[in-house]
C-alpha cells in the first residue's frame, strides 16, 4: 500500500470505467501523493472533477493522447503513468479504422515519446485478450500497442524508464458491456439479443482489472505482458442468469423473457484467447497472473525477469476460452452478486 505514497501518478482515459475506478483506489486505497488525471472528454472530466474537489493532490486535465506535446507538458515530474486511454468497441473501430490507428496506436507511441521527454519512471498500457490472434481492428491496434510498449524498453534504454503491458478480458459492468444492455432490454421487457449461443469470453470485474494494472507496475521489469488468469463464462449462461435475477425485479414474467440470436458483429469472435501458442514458449506462471517475457530476449538480455511466487517455468496451455470450463449458473451468478452486478 505504500508503494504509491511518494509518488506522482498519470492516469490516462480517466473517465473510462477501468479509468475511474483506477483513479478512486489511487486516492482512497493507495493514497498516492499526486494524481494526475487525462481525458479528451469534457463533461466527464467535469463531474470527476466536482467528485474529488475535496482532494487538493487530484488534479485534472482536459487533454487528448493524440497529441504528444500536450502529454508531455502534463507528465512532467510524474513517477508512473497508467495508459488506459482508448477506442474500445470493436464495431466502431471496424467502422473508421483510421481513428483507432489515431487513438490506440499512434496515442500509444505519444504517450511513451511523452513520458521519456518528461523522465517519468514506469509507463503502464492496458491492452485485452481481443491482442492475441486478432481478427478485428480493435484487436490488432492493442497487438501493435503492446509492441511498442515492449520496443520502448530498448529504443529508450537510455532513459532508464520501464514500460510493460497488461492484457484484459471482458471488464464486466463496463459501459458498453453486455450487461448494462442485457438489464436495460429486460427491463424495458424487449428481447435479449445474443449474437451466437455458443460465444464464450473470459470475464473480470472492474476491481480486478485495476488490481492487475496496479500489480503491474509493482512488478514490472520491462517489456512483459502481464495477464490475469480469468475464469470463463458462455454469453448465453449469462442472459439466462440476468432473466433469472432481474426479470421479476422490473415486474417481468421470467419464462417470457425472449433470448433472441441476432448473429455475430463484423470483427466479433466467437472465443477469446489469452496467449498464442508461441507466447507460451516463454511465459511464466505466477499465482495470479501469466507473465509473457519478450519475444526478441536478446535485445533483453540485461533485465532480470524474477518474480516472487513463480508457479511454474513452463507454460503449454494457450488458454481458449472455447476449450476452458465454463462457470456453472450458479457460479456465474455468485460472480455478479459478489461484484455487485446484479
């Protein structure tokens, strides 16, 4: 908990869920000594503002990861930078690629040219599981970011700042997940629209995606992924667990709750992998998480990658959340009521 205390702390994307969420245990849990916080999205910023006013070491900015000069400006005398900033709904990316080339690609390599100018210490990006074998833009614009976070360590060696990546799966109760839009349509007594029954996804709540960016950078030596192990669920399960819960809460007959097949999105997997089978060839295991050390090593050849509570050396399961077991209903219902979701 004191690891933070005498540091000055950039979030990027501060108003994003994972954001947010990030910024409040910064403050209340770690207690950090200055929080710098970064987001193009005026009203948002506004009200996170009202939120922490009471909070002299909280300040924030508005400001876009597209532009390099301006991330400099506010990363100057900064110890650590959280990158969560990001275009993250893979229909809308497929819509106009260009803009999340501009956004999670070329605002990836702002923020890193960014916080060596400034002599910041450690830089953390959030990529997802949609990075590993990528079928969509989204995806392929997190590989690409996790590259470049990984390059930094090298091409900025000299600066002596420590860049490392870690690898989400579904944030559930996230804006734009499933199951805000699941409540609302079973509220609104509408169908529930599923895009394939057998769709399947790795899940995490929001707490546990801040617990895994936070480790990270307690961690990190340079140049890894760092991924959580997550437990599965099949989408489905999940609709029929919501109609289950919530359906006479909002004064619906359950059994007329129709789950509705509307077919997969432009992009949209049917599973989520959280390694590719050569990333396994040099992950490590730990209690917790994968750690997925450089593919290049001889460029790496002077980082020590040791890590208390190492499980295992050899890693041969790539993780497909096709072939893993799924939670059980009520398993998956524990889930949602143990982080509040339901």
């Amino acid at each position: 908990m004191d690891f933070f205390q005498d540091k000055t702390v950039v979030v990027t994307g501060g108003c994003g869920t994972v954001g947010k969420e990030l910024v409040n245990q910064l403050i209340y849990e770690y207690h950090v000594k200055e929080l710098i916080v970064l987001d193009n999205n005026e009203s948002e910023l506004f009200f996170l503002t009202e939120t922490y006013r009471d909070h002299p070491n909280a300040h924030f900015f508005l400001c876009d990861v597209r532009d390099e000069y301006a991330l400099t400006r506010k990363m100057e005398g900064a110890d650590i930078v959280f990158h969560t900033a990001a275009f993250k709904h893979v229909i809308l990316c497929e819509q106009v690629p260009h803009e999340a080339v501009q956004t999670n690609i070329m605002g990836v390599d702002n923020v890193i040219r960014a916080a060596v100018n400034a002599g910041v210490s450690k830089v953390i990006f959030t990529s997802s599981d949609k990075a590993v074998n990528p079928t969509n833009v989204m995806g392929t614009s997190k590989l690409m970011g996790e590259r470049l976070t990984t390059a930094a360590n090298v091409e900025f060696r000299k600066s002596g700042c420590i860049f490392a990546s870690t690898r989400f799966g579904n944030v559930l109760g996230s804006r734009g997940s499933v199951i805000p839009i699941f409540r609302e349509q079973i509220k609104k007594g509408r169908p529930i629209t599923l895009t394939h029954e057998a769709m399947t996804r790795f899940i995490m709540s929001i707490e546990e995606s801040v617990q895994l960016i936070i480790d990270s950078a307690m961690l990190a030596r340079g140049g890894e992924v760092f991924v959580t192990k997550m437990p599965v669920i099949r989408i489905k399960d999940l609709a029929e667990v919501m109609i289950d819960k919530l359906a006479s809460e909002y004064q619906r007959d359950p059994e007329r709750v129709e789950i509705q097949e509307i077919g997969v999105k432009p992009g949209e997997k049917l599973y989520e992998e959280l390694m590719t089978g050569e990333e396994t060839g040099r992950a490590i295991e730990l209690e917790r998480y994968f750690v997925i050390k450089p593919a290049i090593m001889k460029r790496f050849t002077d980082i020590d990658y040791s890590y208390d509570g190492v499980l295992s050396n050899e890693v041969t399961n790539p993780y497909n959340s096709a072939n893993e077991p799924a939670l059980t209903h009520d398993e998956l219902s524990q889930f949602l009521r143990d982080n509040r979701l339901i």
